[in-house]
C-alpha cells in the first residue's frame, strides 16, 4: 500500500461534476474532495437517486472520496448570531460525508484569536465543541484548515475542545502565503490532529495580518485591498513550500492519509492538476 493517497479538489477542473471526476480518474488520482455547500453536491439538493448516481460515477472511475469541504464561508463560526443555522448545515454535510464514504469534513471556522479569553474564541469554542460533538459520535472529523491563525493558536484551540471531533486539514500553502509559517514545523505542532491535508503551493509577496486577508474573503472583497500584491497561488513545486521537508514531517508523524491537490487561480487547472500529480507521485 502507498503511504498515502494523491486526490484532487473536483472543483479545480472548473467542469460540471461528472466530467471532473472523470479528468481525476485520467490524471491518475486516487481520490477527490467535493464541495458540498453550493452547486451539485449539497444536502439539499441530492436526492437519494442523485446520491447513488454520485458513487456509481466514482465507483466506475476508481475513485474514492478524501473529504467534502463542508465551509460556508463568511465569518465562520465566530458570530454568535449565525452558529445555529450553520451548526445545522454543517451537520447535514456530516451525514452526507458518511453516505459517500467518507469521514472528514473540511472548513475554515473564523481567524482564531490568540487571546483565549475573548468573546469571540468563547463564541468558537462553543460552537465548535458542538460541532466536535456531532462528528465524533459519528466516527467523523470537521477539519479546520490551516492559515488564519499561526499553528501554536489552532493547537491550544484544539486543545481546549471537548473531544477531538474537530481536527485539522492542514494546506501548506496558506501557512507560507499568509501566515508566514513553514509547513512542516506547522506538521510537528499539529500532529495529534492532521486528518486531511493539501498539497498546494505559493509564495508570500508582502506580510500582513492574516486577519485582514482572511476578512477580506469572508467579507466577499471589501476595501481597496489587493491580495496580489500579499501572496500568489503558483503551481506545486514552484512556490516557497519545501515538499521534501513537509513530505517527510508528514511521514515522521506516521500521517497516511490524503494530499490532495487543491488549485484556486490558473488559466489551465487540468495542466497544473496533472503536473503536480506527477510531482506528488515522486514521494511515493
């Protein structure tokens, strides 16, 4: 058996559903990861017809899900008005997961503050011991991705929680483009937690604070910031992540699971997908 498993986030191919899963299959992955919040793949929107159709399309491409990511985007779970409904949504992409065979559930929750006794870190606990509640009397993971926060934050958060129902997918590229982190050291504080990770790259442009970015998103675009003058996606490989390093600290913390390939700007997803298949396929 591989040490691990090489997916891909459907959504990168920028294609309807079943023809993204069909071009994972042809770059040679062994998994994917959907989004499950908007389009296609929601709860809502999948009947129990939809549903079956959706594993008989990866059965017959020899795929396997790696994770759904379950994140609404917005201000996560740090506004205390919002966390019912999207606690509830979040639950239904949980029992969506199971029923495609998977048990990992990726999303952002909010920038993390560092003071642990502020308002808005005891508004995420809250709603993420919740959340932890939910996934773990499920045999499921919600897996808080990197970047917001630098990892010795996310670890004492993790920490603080009742159960380990949350955990961590961890994306290499967000340490490097926003927080300024390296990954693999980010790997060694983590370690009781990675359940799901990316394999992405970048580069950091110019140093801020990860709030401000991470604000922008979740406010959709606000201001006159402009993110290409902080950091830039590049394609794997090419970018400030030492994958020798990150590859190997996976493997010291005895990870097995995904890395999956997750590419967000680019004119040609499938050239970049294939070629940072490729490049995975050399640590393997």
């Amino acid at each position: 058996m591989k040490k691990f498993s090489i997916g891909v986030m459907a959504d990168s191919f920028q294609l309807p559903f079943e023809q993204s899963i069909v071009k994972a299959h042809e770059v040679g992955a062994d998994g994917v990861q959907l989004y499950a919040v908007q389009g296609e793949i929601t709860p809502e929107n999948l009947s129990a017809e939809k549903r079956k159709n959706i594993r008989r399309i990866l059965k017959e491409n020899e795929l396997v899900v790696s994770a759904l990511c379950g994140d609404f985007g917005g201000h996560g779970f740090s506004r205390k008005e919002e966390n019912s409904l999207r606690i509830e949504k979040s639950k239904r992409v949980v029992d969506l997961a199971l029923e495609l065979g998977t048990s990992i559930i990726t999303t952002h929750v909010g920038v993390i503050p560092r003071d642990n006794t502020s308002d808005r870190y005891k508004i995420m606990q809250e709603a993420c011991n919740q959340l932890a509640e939910y996934a773990c009397s499920n045999k499921a993971y919600f897996a808080i991705e990197t970047g917001p926060e630098p990892a010795a934050v996310l670890k004492g958060f993790l920490d603080s929680l009742g159960s380990k129902g949350v955990a961590v997918n961890l994306d290499p590229a967000n340490l490097v483009m926003v927080t300024g982190e390296d990954p693999a050291k980010a790997v060694y504080t983590l370690k009781d937690y990675i359940v799901h990770t990316h394999a992405k790259d970048g580069v950091m442009i110019k140093q801020t604070d990860p709030k401000v970015i991470y604000d922008f998103f979740a406010d959709g675009g606000i201001g006159d910031l402009r993110l290409d003058e902080y950091f830039k996606e590049v394609p794997l490989g090419t970018g400030g992540v030492d994958f020798n390093a990150y590859i190997q600290a996976l493997h010291e913390i005895g990870y097995n699971g995904f890395l999956t390939v997750e590419r967000e700007v680019g004119d040609h997803p499938e050239d970049d997908i294939r070629m940072a298949v490729q490049f995975l396929n050399k640590y393997l």
